[in-house]
C-alpha cells in the first residue's frame, strides 16, 4: 500500500460537467490539454436527486464535483481534464437506474461509475458494470451484498457495510439504553441487512428484538408503527429508516412523546437526518460514517472550509463519500498511468487512502478481498447543537474498522477474475 500526498484544497469552482473556461487562467495545464485535443476523462455519477434519498444524494454530487475541481487543478487524470456527468437515477426506480448506468457507459463512453445511495440500485447497477467491463465505486449503498455474495472484480465501496455498522453501535446501545429492541425497519435491501446485523450483534450481548416493524420506502404517516413499538414496551426504539423517511419518523416519535418514555435510536445516522429535524428530536445513539468536526486530525479543517466556501454548509459523511470514490479513480489511475479497468481494480486491492482523502483517525484501505473500505466508525449521541449551530452530533468514540468488520472468510464474497 503506498501513500499519494495531494495538494491543499483549491478555490471553489463550480464544475457540474467538467470544466469551466473561465478558470483556465488559475489552472491552465489541464485546459490547454483540452485547448489540444485531448479527450477528457470522463466519470459518471448515477444517484438520486429526487425523492426520498434526494438530500444524500446531491451532497454525494457535491463532494464529486469539489474532488473533480481539485483533480483538474492537480493536473487532471493522466494529463487530461476531468468531466463529471450526472443522471438522475430516482430514490426508489431500480430500472431507472439501471437505464441510466448504462447510458453512462454505452453512449457517454464514462471511464468509472459513480452510485448508488439506494442499496438496491447498487446492487443492480453493479451487475450493468460488471457486464460491461467497467469500473464502478459505490460510495453509499449500504447492503452488504455490495462487497459479500454479490461482489465483482470491478466493484468497490467507500461507505460501511451494514455490518460494521451494526457491530460498531450495538455495545453502546445496549449500555446507553437497555437490552429490549423494537425495529422500524425500510422494507428493502439495506434495511433488511441492517436488522440483521444488529440482531445478531446484540444476541452476542444479551440483546433481543420484541417486534419490529418493515415500511415502504416513502412513508410518510409512522403512527401505526409507533404505536405497535409503544405496546411492546421494548427499551429501545430501533430506527433504521433513512433520509426523509428517518426524519418523518423521529419526528413523528418526538411529537407522541416516545422519547420520554423510551430511547429512540439506531445504527447509521446522518447529518442530512438532524439538520432536518426540529431539536428537540435530535436524540439517540448513533453511528457516523464520518463527521466534519474533527479538530486534531490533519486537513479535515481545509475540507470543511472548502465545502463551506462551495455551499454556505459543512460537508456530510455523503459530501466524503463523493470525495472520496472520485479521488479514489484518479489516484489509481494516476498511479498506474491507465484507464484500464481490469489494471485499475487489481492495483486497488490493499490501496490505503491519503491523509487528504482519508480526513479521519487510522488508514482506511480498500480490502483486496472484497473491495470493501476499511474506515474508522464515529460513534456517538445526536445532539439539538455544540458549540458551532451545525454541531449536531457528540463523537464518544471512534472505533477500528478492522474491528467492525467482518473477518474476510465470513463476507460471502467469491471474487471472480475469469473475466
């Protein structure tokens, strides 16, 4: 594994297709490359920016583009200016988003894909760029599929498998809240491999489940589903739901007095989720995939500011994993001076992200095995606010990815290079 030092983040441009000519001056290598002749490469994002996932998504779209901004001041990928075409894949239409990956590939003539925030979507799509011999980076679709039974030689994953994260939160749910759980549940792939996890993780510690509960992607009303977690008098509400279904939910909780009587919590939380609901819901036990408020850990605060110059907002754990899938092609393909996606996905088994890409404790690396990251987990407590306004979750822990996650025998993953 070997270390590939970037530069400090650069001025915001902004860089929705590729290239703005009017910042040719402040970076002219890549332009004149272009001014050349020279094809762009070109990566491809397929993730929703409508409906239920919209919020994640987009800022998954933010930290591309502020990658690609940087990678183009850097010199672009191999010498050549880096575009970033978007599709819009929906929150929940698995066949949108199939017709979409393959739009990228067949007819945009895309180098790598980027997607899917919908674990289903992942799946499926990573099944379109396996067919078609492309590089694909997941960089939040949870399900552990993605990187167990399901993985492919040219899939890899930036965000956690529902696993880990389960693994990561069940110790201090049970010793914040109590051994009794009760899941609500999103009625697909990631809610169903997140239940599991937990389940199984709080069995090894004395946990057990008193009911749960699958919803529709999309529900509004959860009253019939608070109601039956309230008759079964569990110490623990288990909220596994996502994006507007996450926020409707707590919200819904607080608003009938739940948290008084019981803790509402869950495994993976976002910051999309708390900027999204009133203060007095920001309540639980948690896990953050990552989180922008990291005062000893070198460049996070440049990335903040970067972000923070770009949007008016602090970057989310989704604005890294953007960053981070599209930093991650250009560093290997840099590094091996290739487009060639069967080269690039071998020379990715055991690549160890940079300080400025990594932006969190220990050295995250793609598992060769699965092609699963290998991060640091932020466990903690959700918060009305800190200090700063945007400050909405307590870190209590950090924990080891290679102690969340699975040993590589157990994933499932039998990698198959007959290609």
């Amino acid at each position: 594994m070997q270390d590939h030092p970037l530069s400090a983040a650069v001025g915001r441009r902004t860089l929705l297709k590729g290239l703005v000519l009017g910042a040719a001056a402040q970076v002219s290598a890549p332009f004149i490359l272009k001014a050349r002749g020279e094809e762009p490469v070109r990566i491809g994002l397929d993730n929703p920016l409508t409906g239920t996932y919209a919020a994640l998504g987009k800022n998954e779209r933010i930290g591309c583009e502020y990658a690609v901004e940087e990678i183009n001041a850097k010199g672009g990928i191999i010498g050549r200016p880096v575009e970033l075409l978007v599709e819009d894949s929906t929150s929940g239409d698995t066949g949108t988003a199939v017709q979409k990956a393959r739009k990228l590939i067949d007819r945009d003539k895309v180098s790598v894909l980027i997607g899917n925030v919908n674990s289903a979507m992942a799946l499926a799509t990573g099944q379109v760029s396996n067919e078609l011999k492309t590089l694909h980076i997941v960089p939040g679709g949870h399900t552990d599929a993605v990187t167990g039974k399901d993985c492919h030689w040219n899939v890899f994953r930036v965000c956690n498998t529902t696993e880990m994260e389960a693994n990561a939160a069940s110790g201090a749910l049970i010793t914040n809240a109590g051994k009794k759980w009760y899941y609500i549940t999103p009625d697909y792939a990631y809610g169903h491999t997140l239940q599991a996890g937990l389940e199984k993780a709080a069995a090894k510690l004395g946990g057990t489940k008193v009911g749960g509960d699958l919803t529709p992607l999309g529900t509004t009303d959860f009253s019939a589903y608070l109601i039956n977690a309230q008759s079964a008098n569990p110490d623990v509400i288990i909220f596994l739901l996502a994006g507007d279904d996450a926020v409707n939910g707590l919200k819904q909780a607080v608003q009938f007095g739940l948290d008084k009587s019981f803790h509402l919590a869950g495994a993976q939380q976002e910051l999309e989720v708390l900027e999204g609901l009133p203060p007095e819901a920001r309540v639980g036990t948690w896990v953050f995939e990552w989180y922008w408020k990291q005062p000893d850990v070198p460049h996070v605060n440049d990335f903040v500011a970067g972000i923070r110059k770009k949007t008016g907002k602090v970057p989310t754990a989704r604005t890294w994993f953007g960053y981070t899938a599209a930093w991650t092609y250009a560093l290997i393909a840099n590094q091996e001076k290739t487009l060639d996606a069967v080269k690039l996905a071998k020379a990715l088994g055991g690549f160890k992200l940079p300080p400025e890409v990594a932006l969190m404790p220990g050295s995250p690396f793609y598992r060769a095995s699965d092609h699963q990251l290998i991060p640091s987990l932020f466990v903690g407590h959700a918060q009305s606010q800190g200090d700063d306004p945007e400050d909405l979750f307590h870190v209590d822990q950090v924990v080891d990815g290679t102690t969340a996650a699975p040993p590589e025998g157990e994933t499932g993953c039998k990698m198959n290079w007959n290609i």
